[in-house]
C-alpha cells in the first residue's frame, strides 16, 4: 500500500473510532437522563429521541465549521504519528472530506434514530 494510502486509513479508523466513542458517550448521557428524570416509557423515548436529535445536529454543526487549517486541531488528527498523518495540503484536504463523509454517516444513523424513537411514542399514544 501506498503511504498516503496508508495515512488516509489511519486517519479514516481514528476518525470512526472517536466518533464511535462519541456516540457511545452521547447514549450514556441519554440513559442518565431516562434513569434520572422519567418515569413513563413516553418520556423515556422521547429524551433518547431529542438525545439523539441533538447529537445529529452538535455533529453537523462541527463539522460545518471545519475546514482545511482546522483538521489538523481534530482528535483524530492529533492521535496520529507525525509520521503517519496525511502529508501537505492535499492531505489534509483529503481528511478533511474523509472526515466529513463519516461524521455525516454518524449524523444520519443519529437522526433515524431519533425518528423511530419519536415513532415508538406516537405509536404507543395511539394505543392509548
């Protein structure tokens, strides 16, 4: 394989797995809230849905504010080796791009999430 090949799989597991860490920290935070705070299975569903809702959006948002200067400050580039990290500009531009298409896959699992959650509600409304 390629250096560059090689440094822009680095940087693309480093990416998903801190995303990954995200998202995991992000339910964390949900569950505390459905322990802590509800007592109906409606409520319930309903904080997970805006959790995962306000995840989706806070992942849009950073990564809308990124750009090809500011890759180099993301945890994912930071974690790499000097050595192992896309080199030049047209490096950083491909993590930028790289970057951006899988936070937006996290944002997109996010969001349905978040729909069949705020579904599971209204379907258990109706029943009602």
């Amino acid at each position: 394989m390629v250096r560059g090949e090689r440094a822009m799989s680095e940087f693309n597991e480093k990416a998903f797995y801190l995303l990954v860490w995200r998202a995991v920290l992000a339910a964390l935070v949900g569950a505390v809230l459905i322990v802590t705070r509800t007592a109906e299975l409606e409520a319930a569903l309903l904080v997970g849905a805006n959790v995962a809702l306000l995840f989706s959006v806070g992942l849009i948002v950073w990564t809308s504010q990124l750009d090809e200067e500011q890759i180099v400050r993301t945890e994912a580039w930071r974690t790499l080796v000097p050595e192992e990290r896309p080199a030049g500009k047209s490096g950083r531009f491909c993590a930028l791009n790289c970057l951006e298409e899988i936070a937006f896959r996290f944002a997109k699992a996010s969001a349905a999430v978040a729909a069949v959650l705020a579904g599971a509600v209204l379907a258990i409304s109706a029943d009602q």
